[in-house]
C-alpha cells in the first residue's frame, strides 16, 4: 500500500544541512562527544552530539529455531542483561560482516557457516550517530573457547526458542535493543519465509563510518 505522501514505499531521506561551528567536548576510548552548530533553513541551532563507531551484533539461530542468548553485567544500568552477542566496529579497515563473525566467535564460541543481513537500525538518533547492524547466523558450529576478560568473563550461555525470546520482549523483561529488533525482525522475516533478508556482505551505505558519509569526522 502507498504512503499518505506518496507513491513510494516509505522511506528516511538523507539531508544534509552545513555546519557553522563544532567543538570536540570529550574524546573517549569509544565515542567522542562534540557541539555542532548547523544551518537549518537560515536558523543556527546547536545540538550535543555522540559519535559512535557503530556496532553489529548477531542473531544465532540453530536447527531447532533457537536463538543464542548471552547474559552478562552491564553496569551503566547496574543490569546482568540477556543479549544477543555484538561489538563495536573498532578494528580499522575490518568488513563489518567479518566483525560480526569475529564477535560470534569470542563472545559464544561459535561459527557460522551461513550469514544475512536482518536488519539495521539507529540507536538513539536524538543525540548519537551510533548505527547497528544486526545478522542472522545459521548453520553454527563450536569453535575453540575464546579467553575472556572483565565483565565478559562471566558471560552466561542459553539457547532458547525464538517464539519464547518474543514473549519475553513483549512482557518487557527483557529490553536489550540489538535483541528486542534482532528478535521482533526474525519473527517477522520467518514469517515471509525469509525473504526479507540481504546477503551478509551487503553494502552499509546509511553507516556514518563504513558509508563513508562526508559529514562524519570521527
């Protein structure tokens, strides 16, 4: 069915508009934190902005039509939060595809032989540039346990079935972002047979680091 607009399906619209002046508040380990001043239509307004590598994170789905969950601390909301495995598109120069194979294997200890994309979204596009990619992984196999540190040494494994992760997304025990869209877009991808997925290599034109957009100065 057409948009109200339109005769296209809908769709975000990239627009850029120019800066006037920037600052670079903190520079972290992570994400940098900086005040921009644009131009919008004549008007100057400034807006404090996060900007994040990006990230991708992984739906691991067996024969049986179970997802791989990862529990561990998350300590900005003092949670040990069920996730599905995912990074940060920290490694300079690496194919996000080959990022997410490189978490899958140091988070659950796994590989996949079969990869697409399933979905991709902006996490808090208010305040943060910060975009995730989300694959779905099939065919897995173990692989060598991987030595983990920190809060991901106590990392907790479950495989449970995707309709139950569903339900626990809809009763709002769970609230992990990358695994309430990972979950809702399986569901809604098995339901069409999975004709909604993209191959695994598929180009990330909206990524702000990967897409090469010209506005971003990370």
């Amino acid at each position: 069915m057409p948009d109200l607009i339109g005769d296209s399906p809908i769709h975000d619209e990239p627009e850029l508009h120019p800066l006037t002046s920037e600052t670079l508040l903190h520079h972290g380990r992570v994400w940098d934190v900086a005040t921009e001043t644009f131009d919008y239509h004549g008007k100057p307004i400034t807006r404090e902005v996060v900007r994040h590598p990006g990230a991708v994170a992984i739906l691991a789905l067996d024969d049986d039509g179970r997802v791989l969950l990862i529990r561990q601390y998350r300590h900005p909301i003092r949670t040990r939060a069920w996730e599905i495995p995912a990074g940060l598109l920290d490694v300079s120069g690496e194919p996000p595809l080959t990022g997410a194979q490189r978490e899958l294997a140091e988070e659950a200890d796994l590989a996949a032989a079969t990869w697409h994309v399933l979905a991709d979204f902006q996490n808090s596009p208010g305040g943060s540039d910060e975009t995730i990619r989300i694959y779905l992984a099939r065919d897995v196999s173990a692989v060598p346990a991987f030595a983990r540190h920190d809060e991901e040494a106590d990392i907790e494994v479950r495989w449970v079935p995707l309709d139950e992760v569903v339900d626990a997304v809809l009763a709002r025990r769970v609230q992990s972002p990358s695994l309430v869209v990972g979950a809702l877009a399986a569901v809604a991808a098995r339901a069409r047979d999975w004709a909604t997925l993209a191959p695994g290599d598929e180009p990330w034109a909206r990524h702000p680091v990967v897409g090469g957009a010209p506005w971003h100065t990370r």
